[in-house]
C-alpha cells in the first residue's frame, strides 16, 4: 500500500473533533463519495480505494446526502420512452 503524508494545521483536528487517524480517514471517504458522485469512480472502487466495505461507502453517501444512483431522471425517462 502507498502512503501520502500531508501537511496540514493542527487546528485541522479540532474542526472535525477526530484524532489525525479519524480525519484521515474521514478525508479520504469524502473524497471517494465526491468522485462518485462526480461519475469518476463506481461504487466497488470507492469503497476498495476508502479501505471499507461497499454497505459502509452507502452509508457514507447516505451521510453525504448523494444519491447511490448513477442515472440521472432525464435519463431514466429517456431509457423508459425507448422501452
């Protein structure tokens, strides 16, 4: 596995009142849930790239406030129209 040091303020921590392990962490899934939602990542590789198992990333999105779904409603429609 590779590890990424970052730099950041101390003061870091305490907006999230989480230890540097916990913040990582939490950085790192709102980081996967943002590239999910953005179309860049599927579900399974989020959640292998957050170190967590695929019902923990849902979680996470349902935390997030993203939906789990990739197809947009105008394309649903689209879809069903073809049918």
């Amino acid at each position: 596995m590779i590890q990424i040091q970052l730099n950041l303020p101390e003061s870091a921590f305490s907006a999230l009142r989480s230890t540097p392990d916990e913040f990582g962490q939490e950085l790192l899934i709102a980081a996967v849930v943002k590239w999910y939602e953005m179309g860049m990542i599927s579900q399974s590789k989020a959640a292998e790239i957050a170190g967590i198992s695929r019902q923990a990333f849902l979680t996470a999105l349902n935390r997030f406030e993203v939906s789990p779904f990739q197809t947009t409603p105008e394309e649903l429609e689209e879809e069903l129209n073809r049918g």
